[in-house]
C-alpha cells in the first residue's frame, strides 16, 4: 500500500510533462513540431484540422495549442474562436503559419489568438515564444 502524501507527491506537475495540442494538416509539419516539443521535454497531441482539434479537445485540457491557420474543414481562425467560445480564456494559442500579413496578425489577434509565429520555424524561436506564454 501506498501512504497518501506519496500517491499525491507522484502525480504533481513539475514531473509530469506540459501538453501541448499542435493542429496543422501537414503530416510532416506536424512530424517536426512533435520532434522539436518533445526534445524541449513536452507531451504532444496532434490534430489534422480545427474539427479534429475541437473533437480531441473535447476530454483533453492542454497547456498550449498551437495552431496553422490555412486548413480544411476548419480553418486556424474558426478554431481559435471556437476554443474562445467553449470558455478556454486561459488557454496560449501559438498561430504557426506562412501567412505574414498584419491583416491575418489581426484577424487571429481579435479571434484571440496569444502569438504569432512565421513558418518555417527555428526550433530555438519555437522555444522562446512557447516559455512566453506558459511561464
């Protein structure tokens, strides 16, 4: 049998990962992302599209979502406000897309978008914005 303050010391945060949900329909982009998040030492989950995000969402509470913005079904966009929507105020948003424009920067800023990051990504830039907005 297990004392109580050792069960509880097991399941604390500082050894379990961070989670982050990653959504583009890229399979390689997504094989990058999950190679450069888990050598920084965090839990990926992955989702093709804003509908396959919201349907993984729906019994998952990731620390960080980092969304492409152009993709089928639903767009970065559409996801950024339906996360919004369902009460996820809290939750970082990383946009991580080729789009540049200050008018898509906007567009995910007033969708409630917390960043911004322009493919192809540096793995030590991934690093920097994700400690911004989880730390």
């Amino acid at each position: 049998m297990i004392p109580a303050n050792e069960t509880l010391q097991a399941t604390k945060a500082p050894s379990m990962p961070q989670t982050i949900m990653t959504v583009d329909d890229s399979p390689s982009m997504r094989m990058l992302l999950r190679a450069a998040l888990t050598d920084m030492g965090y839990s990926v989950v992955e989702a093709e599209d804003g509908v396959h995000a919201l349907e993984k969402l729906s019994g998952l509470q990731p620390d960080l979502l980092i969304t492409d913005i152009n993709m089928p079904r639903m767009d970065g966009f559409g996801l950024i406000e339906q996360v919004r929507g369902q009460g996820r105020r809290a939750l970082p948003i990383l946009v991580l897309t080729t789009e540049s424009s200050d008018e898509k920067k906007q567009r995910a800023r007033a969708a409630g978008a917390t960043g911004w990051i322009v493919k192809p990504f540096h793995p030590e830039k991934l690093a920097a914005a994700i400690r911004r907005v989880l730390h």
